[in-house]
DNA sequence: CGCGACGTTGATTTGCCTCAACGATTGTGG
DNA sequence: CCACAATCGTTGAGGCAAATCAACGTCGCG
C-alpha cells in the first residue's frame, strides 16, 4: 500500500501516534496519474495538497506567450501543489502535470486544516519543509539574478544528477530558464571544455 | 517598548497566553541598528532570527565579481534573518545591513527552539510566515525566468510603493536583478511613455 | 566645504532569443 | 508490431535586451 511510503515520511522526521497514523490513512486519498495527465490546471482552485510515492510531476505557469515555465520536479517522497490557491481557495495560476505515470496520495484543504487542529505535530513538520522550501527558492532567485545559464545548468546537474536520466532537455531547459536551443549550445560548449 | 509591537503581531495572527507572552518578552531582545551597520556578515553563523520593530533593512548577496544582490528588504512588522545558517549553524553566504537606523527585536536559534517545544502555537505562526515567503520567491523565480526587466520594475511599483520614497534606484536595480544604468533607462521610457 | 554615493547619458559589447531547418528518437494508433 | 506522427536535440543566421565601461553633474552627509 502506497499509504505506507507516506507514513514512512512522517515517521522520518517525528514518530507518528497511532492515532494521527490513522488520520493520515484515512484522509490521504491514493491515485495514479498518467503520463501527460493533468492534476491542475490555471483557472481551477487547486483541491489538493500532493505527496509522490512514485513517478514525476513538474509544477509550471504559461505565460502570456504560451511559453512554460517550470517551478518544481516532484519526485518520489516530495509535496506539490499551488499553496496560495490551496489554502485561499483562489484561482491558480499554475498547472501540475505528470511527466511519468505516478502514484501520489492527495489531502483535502478541509482536512488539511483539520490536521493541523488536531495534531499541532504536523504544523511543526509542514513548517519545517516550508521553511527549507523557501531556502530553495531564494537561492534559485539568487542564481537567477547573479549566474549566467551555464552556472545555472551546471548547479543543476551538480545538485540533480538522478534527474538527468528522467527528464528531457527542454524540461530542464524552462526550469533553469533557457530556451532549448540554447541549452544546446551550452551542453555542446560543456563536452567540448 | 518596542517589544508591545511584536506582541501585537503575534496577537493579530493568534491571540498569545500569559505565559507566551511572558516568554515572547524575556527572550527576544531589542537592539537599534545605525544606518550602514551590519547584523550579518558572508562567514558568519547567522545567530539571530530578527523582527524588525522600525526602521528598514536588507538581506544579500555578494557574488564573485563583488557585486551585491538583494533578495529582501526588511521593513516594520517583518522579518529577517539567513534561515539555513540559523537552524544549521553553518556560515552564511549573506549579508544583512541596515539601510535606515533600525530598533529590532532578536531571539537566538536555541530560544526559537525552544519557542516551539514550549508552545507549539508558534509552529502554526512560522508555517504560515514560511508558506507565505515560499509563495512570495515562488513568484519572484517565475518573473525573474518569464519578464522583461521593464515588467519587472512595473510590478515591484505596483507591490511596493511605498519602497519609492524609502530606498535608492542602485537598491531598487540590485533586487530585481538589473544594473543601475539599465535601471535608469527603463525609468526614462517610463516616464515618457 | 569636500568627498562619496547617486542618477543619468552614450558607445560598445555580449548573452541569449527568435526563427528556420533537419535528422534522430520516441510514442502511439491502426 | 509496424508506420507514421510528434517530440526532441541540434545547428546556424540574425536580432534584441541588457551588461559593461566611461564620463559627468548633483546632492547629502560628515
């Protein structure tokens, strides 16, 4: 049962009383997501805070060129989802889509909250992944302000190499923030040095 | 006292008990910060999470080439601090200065802690304070990758207008990412236009 | 008063994009 | 399971956004 990887998580990081283990089991919804399949999309309130227990998703906006730009991979063991539409329940801006068939375990914002009510545990978890979530972002905004897209591509491979196996060059491409043609140019640079 | 307004912050998000109150005064200190002073230099442990009560300060980096980046100005009622450096007690890559003279209020990393063992009430609090700053560089990474840097200086006018008459255009430029000359020419068009 | 930070302008350079084209992979429907 | 379509990765020519470098007047602060 995938329900248990999500336990596993949780036990990781603080041990889980019975009692919250069987919030978890019964308020976690398991699903599978196809290839290509969407689980949000710009306009819907995003229903669901997301766990991967398996496969990949990428979280990204389209901008008013129709050009998309990736935020996030969401591999095995890690959380995706639109947290501002989440919890105020606005529309989103962003889609989430599956890059490989996946299995995930989705929550309700309802008893998401509920979760936090009932066992402050989890406001600490869920604190501390969004403080180290945050930390990300603000070193991908320093990178984006200061490196040049070699550095950055470079920092990406050096901090995800797994990746490179799974996802496409034009995915890395509009994560990094480069058109694919000219990731190309640096990969061939790259080898050639 | 300066600590009544941090007191008021806190009750605004979730009304505190005697007892968090008293603990909030005995274990935040406050301290006024010249202008140009720093609380954080590039080596050091960041030993401080820092609420700033008055005044305004910013958070950056220096990159190799000697330039500086800012990922955030800290006015009243906000925080500051490099939070990977705090939690895990390695040297900060960052700089915090004052840009006006500052009164701020200062909690060390073991106090936090034991902040949150204490009353998890402020597990909940700093959650959505992260969430809240994760959504924020989320939106910043997604317009540093898709706008032009005209858009982006629009948009930082339109969120922060009051930043105008607080803080240079060299401040301004460091933060959405462009140099002061190109800052100065965006302007003109602007005003033009 | 004088010095350093600021804001601006202009000339030149460069990093990256756009558009177009092509072979190689991948995936999929019949 | 094969054939065709779609996506992918690459290359090249040309163009634009923004950086660099240099210079200069202004202002606020010490």
């Amino acid at each position: 049962m995938s329900i248990e990887s999500l336990i596993h998580y949780f036990n990781n990081k603080i041990d889980l009383t019975p009692e919250e283990i069987n919030f978890v089991k019964t308020n976690f919804q398991a699903r599978t997501i196809k290839r290509r399949q969407f689980i949000l999309q710009e306009g819907d309130i995003c229903k669901f805070n997301t766990f991967v227990v398996e496969g990949c998703l990428k979280l990204y906006k389209v901008d008013e060129h129709g050009k998309e730009h990736n935020l996030q991979f969401a591999l095995e063991d890690s959380w995706v989802g639109d947290l501002e539409s989440f919890y105020k329940e606005t529309p989103s801006q962003l889609y989430i889509e599956a890059l490989e068939k996946s299995t995930v375990l989705q929550i309700t914002q309802k008893k998401q909250i509920e979760l936090y009510l009932s066992y402050p545990k989890f406001d600490r978890i869920f604190r501390v992944l969004a403080e180290n979530a945050m930390i990300a972002y603000q070193h991908r905004v320093l990178q984006n302000i200061s490196s040049t897209a070699e550095e950055r591509y470079t920092a990406f491979l050096k901090k995800s190499p797994q990746l490179l196996n799974r996802i496409s060059n034009v995915q890395i491409a509009s994560y990094i923030g480069v058109t694919p043609e000219f990731l190309s140019t640096i990969r061939k640079k790259i080898t050639l040095a």
